[in-house]
C-alpha cells in the first residue's frame, strides 16, 4: 500500500468513528500535515518561511492555513493535478479567475459528503423524493455543487426523483407537477438547491398565486448564497417566504455552508432565527481568528474564519476563508465576506503565500 492510500484509509477509518477526543482530531491532522508538508511542494515553501515544519507543529490549531484565493494561483495538490480524477472549480465571480481544488479520486469526498447529509439532513427519513434545482453533474462537471447533488440523489432520493432544470433555468411546469403530487399523495418531499434558484420559484409562485402545503417530512436545503444570479433578499424574509409559499416549517429549511476548497460541509439545524448557528461532522474544525494578527479570538467575538477539513487529504486541510463569523459553543455564526481591514489581512496572507509558494516553482 503506498503512503496515499494509508492516508486515505487513515481518514475513512477516522470518519467511521463515533466517539472522539481532542487528542484523536489533533493525531489525524499532524499525520496529513506531514504528509502535505512532504509532498505539496507550494504548501511546503509557505509553511518552512513560517518556520511551520512538521517537527515544530504540536497541535492542529497551529497548522499554517493557506488563504482561499490560493487555489486561484497555484496547484495545490500532493499527486499529479493531471492525474485527478476530479477538478472542482469556483464560479471564477471575482475577476473571472476560477480556483482548482484538485481530487486523485472521490472516494474520501463522497464518504464525508453522505455520512455528513445522512446525519444533517435526511435526520430519521431513509429515503425521500427530491427535486433538484441546479444543473447536472454532465452540464457542469467542474461543480462540486454539481456532484454533492448528484450523490445526494443517487444515495437518499426514491424513485422519481429528478432535476428540476432546463435550458431555461427552473422548470417551473415539472415542478409544480411534483408539488402537486406530493400534496395529492402525502409523500414528504424534498427541494434541494442553489439559494439562487429558490428565488426563482418564489417569483414564480408569486406571479402565478399559488401556494402549497407540503406534507409533514418535507424538507427543503438551500445553498450558495445569491451570486449575482437572483435579486438579494433578507435571509429572514427568503425563509418566511420559503415556509408561506411551500408550507414548510423554518425548522425544516435547512442551510447548507459549503467551499469548493473543502471536502466536507457545513449545516444549521433550520432557518428559525437567523443568523443560524453551523456546524460540522467531527473530521472539520473551525477557528476564528484576528485577519491582522492571526491571533484566535474569545468565543463570542468576530473575526475570519479558518477550517481545519481532514477531508482535505490531497491538498491543505486549512484554509483561511474570506467569511467573518463567530465562534460559539455549538458552532459559528457566518456573518458575511471579508470587508474593509478584515479584508486586508487575508489579502497581506495570500501575498506571502504566492511570494513564497512560486519561487520554487521558478
């Protein structure tokens, strides 16, 4: 078994357990840290110009965390990015520079995905009948968006699930098909998708004066923010209209947090109040750190946000995002992107990344 594989295997068996320790998390992240230190050659030039080696990291919260936008300039990858069996980009909204989180295969992805959805979202159902509203895996084989639906599908969907989407954007003949049928039968149903598209339907329904009442066990999961794709809306008011219009509770409209430079994702337990409270399987942990000092601020206080994601074994397991939130004690509060000073210190960090993560690249 070559030292890929034993990581691999590492992290499955570590995503299997139920019951851990601190001690167990910090072991798992200072195993892949050696490991990326030693062949994620950009990574390795940032952390030694830190003085960051594997030798002088103790605990997983002092693993040097490469700032988001990195993905954007260099391949951050323990094996060969030309071997990957998958490549997720970002939507390329900023400056139209799309960054690569590159996968040698999907099998730690999936694994974090399904335990994570089981447990966040489908909570006691099996299966359920779900309408998807964003494209296939086919139309956009780059969007980790694209696959995480695509799995979410295949493993929890009965049968008749399907995409709700044509050429057109939503497809808002099939879906009123679906909606009426789940109200006709009783059979909880579930929407899944992009936030932007949700916006969509909520115009639509609006302009056509219609309403439904889902059975109980509906659900619905929204994800991705607005992306310039849809007009804004007040997060209060997209989950008041999301529970008038469809008949499902606040509690039952579940947020999903989610980065294409991550393998495992983020959930609220329902929109009741917002902002909701997120949090993560045992295989993420979150800081919230000072963007000028780096500094990890008291629970309570604002600050960036940086994940420790030991789904990340091929790339960097921490990421320094451009997300301001709040640490507390069942999980973080996202409060919104980067702004102002907060915005200048992620920006100093990517500077001393690329400083040191291209001259051995030269």
């Amino acid at each position: 078994m070559d030292q890929q594989q034993v990581i691999m295997e590492n992290v499955l068996q570590f995503m299997q357990k139920d019951h851990l320790e601190e001690e167990d998390f910090n072991e798992q992240a200072l195993r892949l840290y050696s490991y990326q230190y030693q062949f994620n050659l950009p990574y390795q030039a940032f952390c030694r110009q830190r003085g960051k080696t594997p030798r002088m990291v103790k605990a997983w919260r002092d693993i040097p965390a490469v700032p988001v936008n990195a993905f954007k300039e260099v391949a951050l990858s323990c094996t060969d990015p030309e071997k990957a069996e998958a490549v997720f980009m970002t939507s390329g909204t900023t400056k139209g520079i799309r960054g690569k989180h590159y996968h040698p295969n999907l099998h730690i992805y999936d694994r974090s995905m399904i335990l994570n959805f089981k447990q966040r979202f489908m909570g006691n159902i099996e299966k359920v009948r779900m309408g998807v509203l964003f494209p296939t895996e086919k139309e956009m084989p780059n969007s980790s968006l694209a696959h995480y639906l695509a799995l979410a599908v295949k493993e929890f969907g009965k049968e008749g699930s399907g995409y709700l989407m044509n050429e057109s954007g939503v497809d808002m003949d099939r879906l009123l098909d679906e909606l009426n049928r789940a109200e006709e039968t009783g059979e909880p149903y579930a929407l899944i998708g992009a936030s932007y598209s949700f916006v969509h339907v909520l115009e639509e329904l609006e302009r056509r004066g219609k309403t439904f009442s889902l059975p109980k066990g509906s659900r619905i999961l929204d994800t991705g923010g607005f992306k310039n794709q849809s007009k804004e809306l007040e997060l209060n008011d997209f989950y008041d209209l999301l529970s008038s219009s469809l008949g499902v509770s606040r509690t039952e409209c579940i947020n999903m947090y989610g980065m294409t430079e991550l393998s495992t994702q983020f959930y609220d337990d329902g929109n009741e109040s917002i902002p909701a409270v997120k949090s993560g399987p045992h295989w993420i942990r979150t800081r919230v750190i000072h963007p000028l000092t780096g500094e990890e601020m008291p629970k309570g206080e604002r600050g960036v946000l940086v994940h420790c994601d030991l789904g990340n074994f091929n790339s960097v397991t921490t990421i320094l995002t451009e997300d301001i939130g709040i640490e507390l004690e069942s999980g973080f509060l996202l409060l919104g992107r980067v702004q102002g000073a907060e915005a200048k210190g992620c920006s100093i960090t990517l500077a001393e990344f690329l400083k040191a993560a291209k001259e051995p690249l030269k």
